[in-house]
C-alpha cells in the first residue's frame, strides 16, 4: 500500500504524527491538521487508492452546469446582505482564521488604495438567495466597518494601516465622502454557481478552492450550503459539555472537525447502518443535515438527549481513551478516531439503562476486549482506510454492538 503501512503490527496511514509510548514503542497515527499546520485533535483517515475525492458517481448532464461571473459593487453587496438574500453561513467565518483589527484594516486599505481583491465564489439557493462559499471573511470584514450593525457588531476602527496613516483609527462614518464612495462602489467579481447545477457537481467545484491556501474541508462546504437549524444544533452539540467531557476538549473548532464528529453521529442515529446506502458518506452526511432541518422539536430534543447521554457513557467507561484507538502495552492518549465515534456513541446510545449501567461496572472489561478488537486486522481496517465503505460501516457497528452486548448481558 502506498498511503499505509504497518509499525509494530499495528495499522498506521498518511502523514504521520508520533507517540511515543512508555518512552518505549512508537504507535504512528495520521493526523489531521488545520490551515495553520496544526493539529485538529482527530486521527486523518487514509483514502483508498481508488477512491478519488469528491467523485462524481452519477452521470449528469454537463448542459446543467451554470456558472455566472458577475461583477457586483460592495454597495450592491451589502444591500443584498441587509435583505437577507446573502448568507455568510452564520458562525462560518470563526474557523476561517479569524482576522484580527489589523487584518481587517488591511484589508479596508486595500480597498482604499484601489487594489483588487480575490474572487467571491457563491451558491444560488433558491429565491434569488446567495450562499458565499469562498470570501466569508473578506465580506465579513467589509460589512463590520462599512455597516457594523448588519452583525451586531462594535465597528471596526482602522488600525496598523501601512500607507494611509492620516485615516488612523477613523470609522466608516468618519472618513471623507469620497473614501466612502470609493468602497461602496468598489466592483468585486463573484463566481456564482446558479441552483440548477447538480448538486454532486456543485460540491465538486467548491472542494477544488484554495481558501486561505488550503481547500474547503467536507464540513466547511456542508456548512455553507446547508443552511437552517442544523447548523446551530450542531454548533451546540459540538460545544456541549458532554461531548467536550467525552473528548477531553481535544477536538479543535478550526475546520468545523468537532460538527462533523456530532453529524456523523446525527446521521447514524436516524439511519441504522444497516440501512447506509452505498460508499458514499459526503452524500449520506449532506442527507442527513437536510433530514435535521425537517425534524419536529421532540425529535431534535431525543436526539439531543441520546447524544449527551452517549457522550457521558463513553466519558465513564472508557476515561480518556474514548474514541481513541488503543492498543496492548499503549498507555499515551492518540488522536480521536472519526470512524471509531460514530461506533461507539451511536451503539452506546441504543443501550438501555441498565445495560449502561452493566458497562460502567464493567469497563475494566470492556477496555480489555476494546484492546484485543484492534489485533483484529478486519476491524482495524474497518475504521482507518475507506472507512465510507458500506461493508466497513456495518462490520465496525456490528461488532462493536456485538462487544457491548456482550459485557452487558
């Protein structure tokens, strides 16, 4: 294998993040990091070697694919904003690496100084609606100095400005009239993908831009695109203290990693892994935000109560091993496994009282057959390569359900 290899006997895949063990054995793990290089908090799964990113399984029509370039003043902009017709995806722009106020001033600087600025990319969403995509900083930095309010914000006053010193610490409202011209008719090009593109392709096309340096994580493209309550259940959950208690707060909030985590377990809860359709977890994931967004408030109030009771179950038996691969002679905590969450939280969820409470009182050995399930080559795979794959899924359920049942009887 190309992308794998194995230390120790143990499955090890893609970029590498070393833990060193009792100062003896080494147990490598690949690691996924933020736009900065750091560590998100969660074990990167290796991609099989067919299995190209973001394919497109279904043919479609390439007569479908609309795309307008279209050249849109600030003014025009912001109009669209104060209407309600321009989603900035709210809380997105938290994990787009936030600017600072001299970031930001910069950036109002360059509008100053007429320099141009990077292509907006965005989504038609129905009703002449815009979802931006690629830009959510860059408007969000506009909107705060030239018209705070829209986001309920202290007003952005220029700061650390490299050439227009004189407008040191002024507001929108306190520059001359012909600077505040010269930002609101300020033209920005915005690639807009029209609502009739495929949705499969519409994905393909955002999942292929640098934002920042970097492409657009799966969950940052779900984010921007799926609007409505699922974003804020998931932003709660995801900051819930069950689920920070369960993860010890390792999972970091940059790249929207933490959401994921919360969607997939979401997803599994409403959809028996029996049932997951095909190889294809982007599409089932996306499905199960639109299903959310449908949901009654007794049925967001169950799942949340079947979330927070896994989180705290988790938490009690398996310590600061939750969702971490573990293995014989490891004692040093290792990243949090995606595919090993969803495993554990949704079957843990499914449990009675009782049978949890056979867990708590039995964890010494469920840790123990936790250890000797990852000599097992068929599991182990089952949770670090491919891991959409309809067969892994069902066989990482099926056998941890096999293992809780178990220990409960």
């Amino acid at each position: 294998m190309d992308h794998a290899a194995r230390r120790g006997g143990h499955f090890v895949a893609g970029r590498i993040g070393a833990i060193d063990v009792s100062g003896q054995e080494q147990f490598d793990v690949p690691v996924e990091y933020d736009y900065t290089g750091l560590s998100t908090g969660v074990e990167a799964e290796a991609k099989p070697q067919v299995e190209p990113i973001h394919r497109i399984q279904d043919p479609f029509d390439p007569a479908e694919i609309d795309v307008q370039t279209r050249s849109m003043t600030v003014g025009l902009l912001l109009a669209r904003l104060r209407r309600g017709v321009l989603d900035l995806a709210p809380d997105f722009q938290r994990f787009m690496g936030v600017w600072d106020d001299t970031d930001q001033s910069k950036l109002i600087e360059s509008l100053l100084l007429r320099i141009p600025l990077p292509t907006l990319y965005a989504a038609e969403s129905g009703d002449d609606s815009w979802v931006i995509v690629d830009g959510i900083q860059r408007l969000s930095t506009i909107a705060r100095f030239v018209d705070p309010e829209v986001f309920g914000v202290h007003p952005l006053r220029l700061h650390g400005l490299e050439y227009l010193h004189n407008y040191e610490g002024n507001t929108y409202s306190e520059l001359p009239g012909r600077l505040q011209t010269r930002i609101d008719e300020t033209e920005l090009i915005v690639h807009l993908i029209r609502s009739g593109t495929p949705e499969p392709v519409m994905y393909n096309i955002f999942a292929r831009i640098n934002t920042g340096g970097r492409p657009l994580t799966t969950q940052e493209l779900r984010h921007a695109l799926i609007p409505g309550p699922v974003r804020g259940l998931l932003a709660e959950l995801a900051y819930s203290a069950p689920f920070l208690e369960a993860t010890l707060g390792s999972v970091k909030q940059a790249r929207m990693a933490d959401r994921e985590m919360v969607l997939r377990f979401l997803a599994f809860r409403l959809t028996e892994p029996t049932n997951y359709p095909r190889g294809d977890l982007d599409l089932f994931l996306r499905q199960a935000m639109k299903r959310i967004n449908t949901l009654a408030p007794k049925e967001i109030e169950r799942l949340t109560d079947d979330f927070n009771r896994a989180m705290w179950a988790a938490h009690y038996i398996f310590e600061e091993y939750a969702f971490r691969k573990r293995f014989p002679g490891q004692e040093r905590r290792l990243p949090i496994n995606k595919a090993l969450f969803e495993a554990v939280s949704v079957n843990l969820a499914k449990l009675t009282p009782e049978e949890l409470t056979a867990l708590r009182e039995g964890r010494d050995m469920v840790r123990a057959r936790f250890m000797a399930l990852m000599e097992n080559d068929s599991f182990l795979q089952s949770i670090s390569i491919g891991t959409g794959d309809a067969e892994k899924v069902r066989r990482r359920f099926a056998m941890v359900n096999e293992l809780f049942r178990g220990v409960a009887r």
